[in-house]
C-alpha cells in the first residue's frame, strides 16, 4: 500500500501477487517446514494466518469486502488474530489505509 501511495503501482501489485500465491497454499496441505524444530502450530492457526494474509491481499487492492470476509475467516479459526481484527474493524468502517 505504502509503494502504491508512492507511485509504483506495478511494483506493489507484484508484491500483491507474490503473498496471493504463498496465502493460497492451504497449511496441512504438504510438510510443515517447522516440524522439525520441535514447534508446530495448531492447524487453526496456521489457517488463520493464511486468511489473514489473504485479507491483506484484498485489502491491498481496495476490495473491502474480500478483505472483511478473510479477516472474519481468519478471526473464526483464531480469536488472537489481532491485527486481523483491527484490519477488519477498518474494513467495516469502510476505510483502506
């Protein structure tokens, strides 16, 4: 958002693009890279994650509702989400910055 506000609208696209790939890959779909660290997350979470960072997509491309219905996603897997949660108080507010 910052790099549309700047004027590089094809650069910020890019990088729009880019998290729209990583988010679309659904957790618990493949190996968790982290397992093998000894941490792994609740699948809830890691679902949560990916609706938010799914919601930042939308958000990012002024598509408000999008946006809200990810991050109300991601809340529904996740209360903790809080930037989710602040994102979609924005969205419902009718605001994009």
């Amino acid at each position: 958002m910052a790099l549309k506000k700047l004027g590089a609208a094809d650069k910020a696209e890019s990088l729009l693009e880019g998290l729209g790939k990583f988010a679309s890959v659904e957790p618990g779909s493949g190996v968790d890279f982290f397992s093998k660290f000894g941490e792994r997350e609740p699948l809830n979470v890691r679902q949560a994650r990916h609706h938010y960072l799914r919601g930042l997509v939308h958000k990012g491309r002024a598509d408000l509702n999008g946006a809200r219905s990810e991050f109300e996603k991601a809340l529904g897997l996740d209360v903790n989400q809080l930037w989710a949660r602040v994102y979609l108080e924005q969205a419902k507010a009718g605001g994009s910055d």
